[in-house]
C-alpha cells in the first residue's frame, strides 16, 4: 500500500500539496534511470562509488492558451545527466550507459512514441 500525493498549483485548480503529474512524471523517469543503472551496472560488473540522476524539462503554464496555442502542454526538453563515481574504464561506463539506455522501461517509453487509447465508462445515478 503506497500513496502518492499528486496535486496542481492554486494557477491549475490546485492546493500546491505535492508535485504535478508531469513532475511525477519526470520523478518516474529518474527514478527508472537510477534504478536501471544499479541492476546494469552489478550485471556488467562496473563497480560504481556513486550514482546521481538529475532529470530537466520545460513546462510553460501559457501553453494551449490564446498566443500560446504552438507550445506544447506536455513536458518537452526533456533530459537527463548521470553523475557518477568509478574505477571502471571510459569504455566500461559508455558500455553501461549503452545498456541502460536499452533497458529502461520508462526511458523507451517516452522516447519512443506509440499510439495511446481511451474511453469513458459511465455509471449513471438512480435519481
């Protein structure tokens, strides 16, 4: 049993109590890489000291509205740099950063576009 909290700024109908579905989103995508690069780095056997995620995007709050219709309402720009700390080879460390990249669900997920259905089951009230 988990609970995330998730909410919007008082500018989106929001009470501020706890990061944006995009936000999470981008948590997500952090939380993958980090997680990714332990399991690839023990399966390659790149000994790693340290490891350090940090994802970025843009969001602008304009977007979809009036002079603002061509900026995108989704997170956009978005990247990742990994710092991290090994004995390992430089070729050692782009092999696991090759690996990595194949490998994380979340990263393939957003990089690679596909098509996403939807549809509305609705209940109805007793009057």
């Amino acid at each position: 049993d988990f609970h995330l909290i998730s909410d919007s700024g008082p500018d989106f109908a929001g009470y501020n109590l706890g990061p944006s579905s995009p936000e999470l989103q981008l948590g997500v995508l952090g939380s993958c890489l980090t997680h990714v690069f332990l399991i690839q780095a023990a399966d390659l056997q790149v000994p790693l000291d340290s490891l350090e995620v940090e994802i970025s995007g843009e969001m602008d709050p304009r977007a979809g509205r009036p002079g603002f219709e061509h900026v995108p309402i989704y997170p956009h720009n978005i990247s990742y740099t990994v710092r991290l700390s090994s004995p390992a080879s430089s070729d050692a460390i782009a092999e696991l950063h090759q690996a990595v990249e194949r490998a994380c669900p979340i990263l393939n997920l957003l990089i690679n576009p596909q098509r996403i259905s939807g549809r509305i089951e609705l209940t109805t009230r007793d009057a």
